[in-house]
C-alpha cells in the first residue's frame, strides 16, 4: 500500500527541498535555526532500507530537515553519536481510553496517568485503542476529552463492535444475533465516525459478550462499511485455543466450542467476502494442540494473502498471556454465586462448602473444569506459583508441586485453596506461560507482522505489595524494547532495519497514517534516540512494572516525553484522524450521509 502524504506534510516537503535539507545556513549567512536538532545519530528511517548517518532538524511538530546540520542553530541540540534514531512506535493494541483502562488511562484526572509512562519510556509515541470491541457511547465525546485533556502519546481510534451493539440493541436482546435494522444502525455509526470522527475501523471481541452472539451475516455486512473509508477490521478471535475462555465443560453441554483454527477461518471468510483489510490482534498458538503451530496458522494466513486479500496480524513479545496471569484453576461456579453467609473474599470457606455439599456428579464437574482449565494453559508444568504462604512453594511449576506433594492435579489445585490464603480465589497467585517463543519467532519473521502491547497505563508505585500480580503485564513495561532486543538482536529473528519497519512504518501504512512511521522531510517529529547496545525490557514474571533502559530520548509531535532517559510528563499527543481522500471525508453540514454509497453523500 502506497504511503500518503497530508497536504501541509506535503507542502512542507516541497518547501523544505527548495532550500535543500542539508543546508545549514541562510542566504544572508545567518546560520538556520531549528527547534531540535538531533546530531550524528545512525538513522533507522522505518523504511527498512539501510541505515545512514545524519542530523534531524525538528522546527514545531515537523521534521524539517535530514542531513549535515554541524552549521545550524537550535533551541536544543541532542548528542546522538553511537545512537540510533528510530520514528517512534506505533502500538496496534493498547487499552489507553476503554473501559478496561478506567480511571487509569487517558481519560483519567492524574496527569501522570495521561503521560502514559509506561508507554513513552518504551519508545511507543502512537498507540490504536479501543480494542477487543470495545467503544464508549460517542467516539466524539472520547477524542474531545482527550483533547481537552491532554495525552501523552498519540491515539488512534477505532468504533468497537460490543459497543456498537450495546448501543443499539436492547440489553435483552444482546444474546442473539443482530438483526437486519440492527445491523443496519451500526453500519451508520461506523461510516459517519470513520467519515467525521476520525475512526481507523471496527474492532471486535468475539470471545466476550456480546460479541460472541454475533453470526457471520452480521460480520460480513459490519465489514462491508470498511471498505469505502480503508478502514480496518481488527478482531479477538472467538477462540484463541482449543476453546474460548468462557467454555466450561460441567455447564456448556451440547455442541463442541469453537476453536483457534475455526475463528481464524471465519474471519479470513468475512474479511474476503467483505473487501476488509483485516488485522489478527495479538495472534497467538496458545495452549494443547496449538502450542508449536506457529508456522501451519502463518500459512494459513498467507494463503489469504497470496490470493490477494489484505491481512495482517500484531503479536506482543512474551509467552504468557494477560489471562495466564492471576490464573485459577477453580471454576468460579465452585465458590458459591451470592455469598450470604461468608464473605466474597474467604475462598476457603466457600470451596468447603461446596465440597461438604456436592454429589458425585457435582464432585466429577469440578475435577473436570479443573482439568480443562490446566489443559487450556498447556498443562500443569507451564503453570508457576507467584505468590503463595508456604514460599518454598514460590517459583515452582504445579506439575513440581504434584510430584512434590505426591497428589494429581485436582487434588493438589484443591489442596491450595484450602491450605493457602483464603483471600485469593485459588489459593495461591499462579501465572501460565501457554505459548511457546519458537512460535513467537515465527510470527515476527513475517513481513506483516507488526507489534502491540495489549496493555494499559500504570505506574509501578501502584503495582507493588498485594497489588503486585494484580492489573500489571510484562508487556505494559517491555514490548517494544523486547521486540528489538531480545528477538532482533540476540535471537536474530530480523535485522534491525525490519524490526523497526514492522513497528513504525508497516502499522502506518495498514491505519492509513501518512505522516507518521518513518524519518522523512515533513512527517511529525515522533521520534526515538536508542542506545542500542544498553537497550533492555528490565521485566521479569515476578517484577513486571519495571521501565526498560536504553530509550534516551523519545519525542511526540516534536516534543520531548522522554530527556535522557527520564520521562518528562509532556502531555504532547494528539487524538488521530486517517487519511482520507476527497470522496472519504465528512460531508459539509446539512447534507446527509448515505448508507446505499459507502456513506458518501
């Protein structure tokens, strides 16, 4: 897909080529003055042609000038020599903005929430959000708070399928598909954010409700509103393993679940019979049956687009999940639904309860859910124990623990319950690790793969004590450098002029955002300055909320969020439009927007 450019990038270019990039001083003999000049780095431009040498010259938001600048003056000069300078990455997943985030994102009162920290430190200086489906009432309403605001990165956002039907169906109706009208209604919404809200597309959650009530049909036609505006469809699959997280076998009888293959099947049907440039959102091989089949899933999605349809995924660097983490292997079920007579919080008590209480056919669904969901994290040797009272249990994988305490599965998941904190529904903090890095690998070998975090903003102060385990991820702190570092440079899955293609300038091009993602005269100066050989995801399982080291300076829209390696709290960013073409814009005031022509007037 071509690069397009806005027409004040474009004009900044021709203007910028006429007085030649590299000149440095005016005809007068006054030296040229810039904002930033950024001197002597190796310049990465996003492209992922070969690196080169040279200054940046950064005036306002724009890169004003690449070359030889030893003659110019600026405001702030930053020493780059033995750095590389990289566009700033662009996150294709981040729950920044949606409900999930909460008070704890962009839309939060703290203003060292909406610096998205987390992020900045990173190198991340755009991020896609409202994932999973998720969208509040008016996309309108969101991008104008965040403006009022004030963000620390850029944002893209996308209208969210579960929203959509929130919207416009009837709570009670939700379990079903939509219908025609209802579908129709959505369709509306969709084509006027993506015509004047600035939307980049639909995403959906097909594993969560109500999403998953969702037929084909109504997929299909959703999608056939994308087109028209380039728009994406970017879904949670209905099943990212041998079941979607939802399926318990004591209660959901009847037709087996979907699996991994499946949903990835029905979302290759409707993107193609849509026309949808579609994107797998964390693609994963997760869990029994899946774990090392990295390479059959690629082709499957190669197929797709050798035929010629318009597919992508994002994939984030790590082999735990964010549902692996804080896993119990109690089904909830198991601990009572109202807890009148013992409080929420005593675990315990509740599982004995029901213990004291059930018949054999009771007794045989709990061992039964207990093995499944073991069997859905890849067993009990891919399961650690985080946090537990006995702490030479701590560090150890449950299948250790069985041999340890000479007891099968079920009776040592039990055993933890009733033995450790009753405070915590499982007894213990337990994190699965249910994909393998050999698969991983394979997917970042993909040229069209690009990188996300799936994460959200938080501070470490706030992920500390009790709430260690609790509302934090590997991934918050560590994608990005991880990405490079790690599967780049030390396991040499790319070179690092691709790594940083398929972060900056491959995740542009898919949103249709023409100045950003590369290095180039008139883009915006989001921009990283990397020491290289220092560059590191600090992160472990047990301490997740650590910043990386490495990224020296980070800037947004020309502005530093990250000066020598401290994050500056700059709220810098800006709520994105796409780039749209004459026939895609909004239509002036007074005319309508018509379904029947893609919403054109």
């Amino acid at each position: 897909m071509p690069y397009r450019l806005s027409c004040a990038s474009l004009a900044l270019l021709i203007a910028t080529i006429a007085v030649g990039p590299g000149l440095a001083s005016r005809p007068s003999g006054s030296p040229v003055h810039y904002d930033i000049v950024i001197r002597g780095g190796e310049i990465v431009d996003g492209t992922g042609g070969k690196r080169f040498r040279g200054d940046i010259g950064i005036r306002g938001e724009v890169i004003a000038a690449i070359g030889d600048l030893s003659a110019a003056a600026a405001d702030r000069i930053i020493d780059a020599k033995a750095r590389i300078v990289t566009p700033g990455f662009i996150d294709m997943h981040a729950h920044v903005a949606d409900d999930e985030a909460g008070e704890h994102g962009f839309l939060s009162t703290d203003p060292r929430l909406r610096a998205g920290q987390n992020y900045a430190a990173q190198g991340v200086t755009t991020v896609l959000g409202n994932p999973d489906g998720a969208q509040p009432a008016s996309l309108r309403d969101e991008g104008a708070r965040m403006r009022t605001l004030g963000i620390g990165t850029n944002i893209a956002l996308t209208n969210g399928h579960n929203g959509l039907r929130a919207l416009v169906m009837k709570p009670a109706d939700t379990k079903r598909p939509a219908n025609d009208d209802e579908i129709r209604r959505m369709q509306d919404i969709i084509r006027h954010d993506m015509a004047c809200e600035g939307s980049f597309g639909l995403s959906l959650g097909l594993e969560y409700d109500s999403g998953r009530y969702a037929d084909r049909h109504e997929l299909i036609e959703l999608g056939r509103a994308l087109p028209a505006y380039d728009g994406i469809f970017i879904p949670h699959l209905r099943s990212q393993g041998i079941a979607p997280m939802w399926y318990l076998p004591s209660t959901s009888r009847g037709a087996p679940p979907p699996t991994l293959d499946q949903s990835i099947d029905e979302v290759l049907a409707v993107a193609h019979e849509a026309g949808a440039t579609v994107v797998f959102t964390h693609m994963k091989a997760w869990g029994p049956g899946y774990r090392g089949e990295a390479r059959r899933l690629v082709a499957k999605l190669q197929a797709a687009r050798d035929r010629g349809d318009r597919v992508f995924m994002d994939v984030y660097p790590y082999d735990s999940s964010g549902s692996d983490g804080d896993f119990v292997a109690i089904p909830r079920w198991a601990f009572g639904a109202d807890g009148a007579t013992q409080p929420a919080s005593d675990y315990r008590t509740r599982l004995d309860r029901l213990l004291a209480t059930a018949d054999s056919t009771r007794r045989a669904d709990l061992i039964e859910d207990i093995r499944h969901f073991v069997a859905l994290k890849g067993g009990p040797e891919n399961i650690v124990v985080l946090a537990y009272p006995d702490r030479s249990y701590v560090g150890k994988r449950l299948s250790e623990l069985m041999a340890l305490r000479k007891l099968d599965l079920p009776d040592l998941v039990l055993a933890l319950q009733r033995e450790g904190d009753p405070s915590l529904p499982g007894g213990a903090r337990m994190r699965a690790f249910s994909m393998l890095d050999d698969d991983i690998k394979t997917f970042y070998r993909q040229p069209w793969a690009a990188t996300s975090t799936d994460g959200w903003i938080i501070l470490p102060e706030e992920a500390t004590g009790s709430r260690k385990y609790i509302n934090t991820n590997r991934r918050l702190f560590g994608s990005f450098p991880r990405r490079i570092a790690y599967y780049s440079q030390q396991q040499g899955v790319d070179t690092l002029e691709q790594a940083v293609h398929s972060m900056t300038a491959l995740p542009a091009t898919i949103l249709h955002i023409g100045d950003r993602g590369r290095i180039a005269v008139g883009m915006k100066a989001d921009l990283a300055v990397i020491d290289l050989p220092h560059l590191r995801d600090n992160t472990t399982a047990l301490e997740p909320s650590v910043y990386p080291d490495g990224i020296d300076y980070v800037l947004v829209n020309g502005r530093l969020a990250v000066d020598r390696g401290k994050r500056t709290l700059a709220l810098a960013g800006k709520v994105l439009s796409p780039d749209r073409r004459p026939d895609q814009r909004c239509p002036a005031p007074g005319r309508a927007m018509n379904p029947a022509t893609g919403g054109r007037p």
